[in-house]
C-alpha cells in the first residue's frame, strides 16, 4: 500500500531535519514565517500558471501546495489531527444546502453559501492542552 502524502512528506521532513511535532505548537516565528511564506509562494506559482494556460505548471503548483499545506501539519503538530479536522469541514461544507436540498451559489463568481441548515465546523475539538488564542 502507497504512503499518504502525509506520510510522504514526514519523510521529508525527517531527512532533511525539518520540524515534526507531535502536539500543537505555534511557538517558533521562523517557522510559522516559513510556512506562510511557502505556502505563498506556491500560491503565486498557481496563479501564474492558470494566467498562462500551462496545464502541467497548475498540476505542479497544486501538487507543491499539498506538500506545503502537509509540511505545515507536521510543523506545526497537527497531524495527528488532520483527517478527522478534515471530516469535520466536509460535514460542514455540506450543510450548506438550501431548504430545497440545491446549493445557493454567490452571483458573479459561484461560489457556494451558506444555507440555513449550515452549521459551523467544531475544531476545538481537536486542539487539546494549548492555551486559548488571543480574542
């Protein structure tokens, strides 16, 4: 059976001496700085390639932000949370419909709203024994 890609890239992680915690921790500003700017860079990478029609660089920036975003599990000790926050978001996402089981879409660029069944995804309930964010 192939590895996840999470799996993947803790072997990366773990080869190349990058951070793996094993409980969420916010704590290093050079690697939260780190995974912001990663993850932006491949951002801009994205839209520079949709701008330019190049089918095999958007596959590239999209497979690039996966290991980024998954780099940023590891980093930052949610891994061990990260399907089940997933899950949550899913269930909520699909709350979403309209009283008449059809999505509601924004006018102009489509996107998916909120209808009135939607409920909030609960991720509290995956951050254990950290100190509450700032308000």
């Amino acid at each position: 059976m192939s590895k996840s890609t999470l799996e993947q890239v803790q072997e990366f992680h773990e080869t190349y001496g990058l951070p793996v915690k094993d409980a969420p921790d916010l704590s290093c500003a050079q690697t939260n700085e780190l995974r912001i700017n990663l993850i932006a860079e491949e951002l801009e990478e994205l839209q520079e390639a949709i701008e330019n029609n190049d089918h095999v660089e958007v596959l590239d920036a999209l497979i690039d932000l996966q290991y980024v975003l998954d780099g940023a599990f590891l980093s930052f000790g949610l891994a061990d949370v990260k399907e089940a926050a997933f899950a949550e978001v899913h269930a909520s996402n699909m709350s979403k419909l309209g009283e008449d089981g059809k999505p509601i879409r924004r006018e102009g660029d489509g996107k998916v709203m909120k209808g009135p069944n939607y409920f909030k995804p609960n991720m509290k309930q995956f951050i254990k024994n950290v100190p509450e964010a700032a308000e």
